[in-house]
C-alpha cells in the first residue's frame, strides 16, 4: 500500500517548556498561529475552575493560568486557547482545533474525545489512540497543520525534544504490560530518569561540519568558424587536336586534270582543344556539437569544530552516580577478559552505555532481560542501524545483569 502524505505533524513533550519553545520556533518559521494546535494538562488556578464547572472555564481564567505560566506570551497568539473539563479525563489547556473539538464534548462523553479530535485532523486512528494514551501520561501534545510543509514542522517539533509514533523506533502503537501501564508507558527513543529535587539542566554543544556545494563558472568555451583561403590544384584530363601532315610518294600516272588558279591551293582543316575552368559549390565536410556533462568527483574539505563536553567536579563528600563514573570499571573487566585479542573498548563502549543507562530507568529495574529484549533491539536498531544487534546484544546485558551498577 502507498504511503499517504501525511500534513499534520504530532510531537509529545514530557516538558512543557520545551513545547513552548517549540511552539515558539514553529511562529518564526511563519507557521500561522490557526494551524497550531495545543493539549496539555492543566496544573494552575484554571484547573480548579475548570473542575468546578465541569465545562469551558471563564475567558478571564483562562487567560491568567495560560499567560502567567508556562506558555506565558503565547496566549495571544494561538487561537481560541483556554481551559476545559473532559469528564473522565481531566482539566486541561487546549487551542486550536482542540479548544473547538473537545468543547463540544466536555460535558458529555469524555473517553476517546482526545483521539477522535486528532482522527478529524486526519491522524490514524491507531496513532491517534497512542497519542490519547500519551496525554493521560501528563505528556504534552503540539500538533500543526503544516500542508507540504510536514517534514520542516516534524523537524522542529523533534529539535525541541519532541517524539512521536515515527520516531519512537517501531512505527506501531505497542501493547502495554502489566509492568508498563498507560501512565507509564515511555518511547525507547525517550527515556524517563527517576525523579530527582533541586533539579537543573545544562546543554551541551557541539558544532557539525555541513557542505554546502555553490556553482560556480571555472572557464569557456568559445567555438567559432572562420574562413579560411588556401590555393588547391586539382588535375583534369583535357583532350586537344593535332594536325599531322604526311606525304606519300607515289607513282607516277597521269591525272584527270590539273588546275592550277589560285584558289585551289589551299585546303584549311579546323584544330579544336578542351579548356578547363573552375566552378566553386560549398559542400558539408564536418559537423561540430558543443556540450557540458556532469563529472563526478570528490573533493576532502576540512573546518574546526567545537563541541562541549560536560566535566564533573566534586568537592566535599558527595557521591555521584552515572555513565561517567561506571564507564573506568566496565572498561577495565573488558579488557581484562577479552585482552588484545577482542573488539577495542571504543567499538564496544555504546553497547556497554546503552545498557546502563536503560537499566537506571525506574520502569526497568524490575523487569527481567527475557522481557525487555525485544524492545531494547527495536530501538537499538532504530539507533544504530548500522551495528547489528547480535553484534551488540552480550555487551548490553552485561550491563543490564550487573547488580552493582
């Protein structure tokens, strides 16, 4: 079956912060503020409201909790935002699309209300419910109308930590276990970390080298005629006339008669010759095409880049825990078991990671490898579609069974 073109770009935020900021990139690409639809749950003062009336709270409180939190400065721009009750759900904010589809039915039936909004925006019925699903969870969900501007709204909707259906690594809506609820339910592509308080956040950077090929004009060719004058002898056989006289003796007899007047004297015989000359006709004696092709070469361009690397300093007695701290001791068994004979550390270093960094999810600890395999391989081959899982599989249960860790 072909694939549909798909116009409306869907991102879920575990941060409401970062939706804003999404929300604020898709403004100055131009996306119209219409085309841009927004749900979150609501945690202010209009979720009070909202559950005392059971329906659309007031314009005035709306307004407060929207433009004094998280979103401030965006209320005046996304369309019809406010708060709203959908029984059987909760209080929310939501704009666009979703403001008019989920009023409509915040004093009726709230299941489903969510996907059937997103079905009517022509999102798949099976992702529509992943992403109800989602937004139970307490993730934020940005979705736009973008035309055939789909694959630039997904891009920046994802810069800003945004996932979806697509980019969690197995396209499907996955059936939940008893281990991972709805309200737990994570993509592989976005962890969750264990709740920590006093929380801060630093970005690390790093520059990319990027091509960027410009035409440019090297040279000329310039064909032209000219003419030319040149002297040719040519050979042309001619015939011409020769008078041969002869005289025979003969003997003698008498003659009829003999006349001697003047006029009888003479005998004129006429001597004809060929001539030559020249006619010149233009003939076509060569054809000359001019043309360009494309050559395929390949050209080594180099540049600095930077990038941050994040470095931990301790002072007193305080126990930090992480990749960081862990990665000396699983180097060390490594190459203590494998030795020179093995793959180098760096080759398998991403294998040992991924394995830790899963482990430390809170939604894994209790789970047994058997029963997380398959979707550790889905989003490992997601990742890193060029190292096979077999490849990789031993380095990241050793990981995942280390008790220590």
């Amino acid at each position: 079956m072909a694939d549909v073109q798909r116009t409306t770009a869907v991102g879920l935020f575990h941060d409401p912060e970062q939706a804003r900021g999404a929300i604020e990139a898709l403004k100055d690409a131009g996306f119209r503020g219409e085309d841009i639809n927004l749900l979150m749950q609501d945690r202010g003062e209009a979720r009070d409201l909202a559950a005392d009336t059971g329906t659309k709270a007031g314009e005035g409180a709306a307004t407060g909790a929207v433009t004094g939190g998280i979103l401030g400065g965006l209320g005046g721009w996304l369309v019809g935002i406010g708060a709203l009750a959908i029984p059987g759900v909760g209080p929310f904010i939501a704009a666009g699309a979703f403001g008019t589809a989920l009023a409509g039915v915040a004093v009726g039936a709230g299941i489903g209300a969510i996907a059937g909004a997103l079905i009517g925006m022509g999102i798949p019925e099976e992702e529509a419910k992943y992403y109800e699903q989602e937004v139970r969870g307490g993730r934020t969900l940005v979705a736009v109308r973008a035309g055939n501007r789909y694959d630039e709204a997904q891009r920046l909707l994802r810069q800003y930590g945004a996932y979806d259906v697509e980019s969690r690594g197995t396209g499907t809506v996955p059936s939940t276990t008893p281990a991972m609820s709805s309200a737990t339910t994570r993509t592989m592509t976005e962890p969750t970390r264990a709740a920590t308080s006093g929380e801060r956040t630093m970005e690390l950077h790093s520059e990319e080298l990027t091509p960027v090929k410009e035409r440019v004009q090297t040279g000329e060719v310039e064909v032209r005629k000219e003419v030319v004058t040149e002297n040719r002898n040519i050979s042309v056989p001619v015939t011409r006339e020769e008078v041969v006289v002869e005289r025979h003796p003969v003997d003698r007899r008498p003659a009829d008669r003999a006349d001697f007047r003047e006029e009888d004297k003479t005998i004129r015989v006429p001597v004809t010759e060929e001539r030559v000359s020249v006619e010149k006709q233009p003939v076509v004696t060569e054809e000359v095409t001019v043309g360009t092709r494309a050559v395929r070469d390949t050209e080594q361009v180099s540049g600095t880049v930077r990038h941050e690397e994040a470095r931990i300093e301790r002072e007193g007695d305080v126990n930090v825990r992480g990749w960081d701290q862990s990665r000396d001791r699983y180097r060390q068994q490594y190459e203590q078991r494998h030795g020179t004979t093995g793959t180098a550390w760096k080759d398998v270093e991403p294998a040992y990671r991924y394995g830790y960094e899963f482990r430390q999810q809170p939604e894994y600890r209790t789970r047994s490898w058997a029963d997380a395999e398959p979707a550790l391989r889905r989003d490992w081959e997601q990742r890193y579609p060029d190292r096979p899982w077999d490849r990789a599989r031993e380095s990241v249960r050793e990981t995942w069974d280390d008790k220590t860790s």
